[in-house]
C-alpha cells in the first residue's frame, strides 16, 4: 500500500508528518491522509516524496510482493478464532480442513454440507436423503479439534497431546460405544493400513515413544521432518480408527509450531496421498508423498494470500 510505504520511509528518515509537509508545500493533516489510504498524492507529490526518499517514483507506486514467509500463520489463526467472524483464513480453515479430511475417510458429506454445520450448526439435507450420524458427529467433532490444535499449537508434542486429539476426534461417535475401542487411547485389536501391516497393539507403546524421542531431539525441524513422522506416525497406526484424520491435524500443528506454512490434503488429492504413504512407508520412494503435502502447501499458501493479501 501506498500509504503504508510513505509511513515507512518517513520513519526509516526520522521525520514527522509536519516535517515532511513543509518540504511538500501542504499541510501536515495531509501527510496523515496519505499514510492512511485516505487521500493520494498527485504527481508533484509524488516526485517531491521520491525525492525527499531518494527513491524512485516508480519504486514509491512498486508494490510489494506478498511475502507468506513473514507471516504468523498462527497468530493470526488464533485472533480470527477468538474474534469470532466469518469468511476469513480460519474460517475457511475449518471448513476446508473438516470437509476433505474426513471425505478421505469415507464421510458422504458434501463441502457445502459441512459449511453449513460450522456456521449454523444445522444439516443441509436433500428431501429423502440418508445421512450417517457418525459423518455428522465427527465434522462436528473436527472443528473442536481444530480449536484444540490451535491452543496447544505451540507446545512440544507429547503422547498427551496426541491422545487427546483422538478423544476429541472420536468423542459421542458409534465407535465410542464398542466396548474394545478406545477413545482417546491406543488400539487394542490388531489393525491394517493399506494392505500393510501395523505396530501390534502391545508395541504401540514403545513404538510411539521411539517415535516422539526421535522427533523430539531433532536439531531442526523442516517440512520433511513433519511428513517423515506423519508417514511413521501413520505405519503405527496408534489408534483403533482416526489415525488418517488424528496424523493430519498433528502435521498441520507441527508445521504452525515451526512457522512453516502447514498443508492441508484435498479429497480430490487422496490416491496421489495414499500411494506417497505406501512408498515412504515400504522404504521405496519418498518423493510421492513430499510431493503430495508439497501441493498441498502451495495450494493452503494460495488460501492464505486469498485472505490476507490486502491487509
């Protein structure tokens, strides 16, 4: 913003606004309508500020470029959660994030369907259709762990945290009243992912506390760090069902933990998703799924300029 730039060589001068209106020629209240987008200067102005700034008039009207990196994904995530409104980054967030996360999985609920939970806390049905309550009840459920995720975003990753995700995932669903599933705890039935085989429920334990320590004493974190759990976190398969679901929202909260711009996996993505995680986890290609998350970042990064680019 023009206005915005004037602000800052100004400053980056140490002049004040009265300062700079005496080299202009205009009074000091119209320096202060330039800086706040209220009043642009003419072309006089213009060369005057230039050259006040030894810059260029084309440098002064250059705008510039949105730079992602520089943003507090998280921060500003959790303002727009606190603040209540719609049609922002969070927003979107929560619906895109619920809708695809659990339609991987195998939820019939369609995106406007989901959008309309979250924002009226109602279902949009066709006349005569049939709708699973377990659809319903988990969308429900993701938008709270979404909230959660966000809370404890910033903290170490702990079994703690990863377990309470599941509860708040699986909570009031069918599966809660199977007395051998465990909500918010390790699986105690054998399970399969892919035709693959899975850490037995007796290893779980030490499996996912190997994992944690090999994370947790990383000098640095990258995205290839999050996407390398995710795939070893996923192998696990910790849980009894929510694994998919539960590995995705801690990969999103590492990402924001580490100011990297996190990634969401579209349904429309899920067979290039499902083949990077056989390949990573058979030891025959990692490429596919850091691709995969890799697309899936360059399209939340759109998201993000979408919403915050004309701040």
């Amino acid at each position: 913003m023009l206005g915005e730039k004037i602000k800052k060589y100004r400053e980056e001068k140490k002049m004040t606004q009265m300062e700079v209106a005496e080299v202009l020629g205009v009074k000091p209240a119209t320096i202060s309508k330039y800086e706040a987008g209220a009043l642009e200067p003419n072309i006089e102005s213009l060369k005057k500020l230039a050259e006040l700034f030894v810059i260029s008039v084309d440098e002064l009207l250059k705008e510039d470029k949105f730079d992602v990196s520089k943003i507090n994904i998280l921060e500003v995530l959790r303002e727009q959660k606190s603040m209540k409104l719609k049609g922002n980054l969070y927003h979107n967030t929560q619906i895109v994030f619920a809708y695809n996360t659990n339609h991987i999985e195998g939820s019939k609920l369609t995106e406007d369907q989901t959008r309309y939970i979250y924002e009226t806390n109602t279902l949009l049905t066709e006349k005569e259709s049939i709708t699973n309550l377990d659809d319903i009840i988990e969308t429900s459920n993701h938008f709270k762990l979404v909230d959660c995720m966000l809370d404890v975003a910033d903290k170490d990753l702990t079994e703690e945290i990863i377990k309470k995700f599941h509860k708040i995932l699986k909570e009031g669903t069918s599966d809660s009243r199977k007395n051998w599933f465990a909500v918010g705890d390790y699986k105690e039935l054998t399970n399969e992912v892919g035709g693959l085989n899975t850490t037995a429920p007796k290893n779980v334990v030490r499996d996912m506390r190997k994992l944690l320590d090999w994370y947790g004493n990383l000098q640095k974190v990258t995205i290839n760090e999050i996407i390398e759990f995710h795939a070893k976190f996923e192998k696990i398969h910790p849980f009894q069902d929510g694994n998919g679901r539960v590995g995705r929202i801690i990969a999103f909260k590492e990402c924001l933990k580490n100011n990297i711009v996190p990634f969401i996996i579209l349904d429309k993505d899920k067979l290039f998703y499902y083949r990077g995680l056989f390949q990573y986890q058979t030891n025959k290609e990692k490429g596919y799924l850091i691709d995969t998350c890799l697309n899936a970042q360059d399209q939340y990064i759109e998201m993000i300029k979408y919403y915050l680019n004309n701040k």
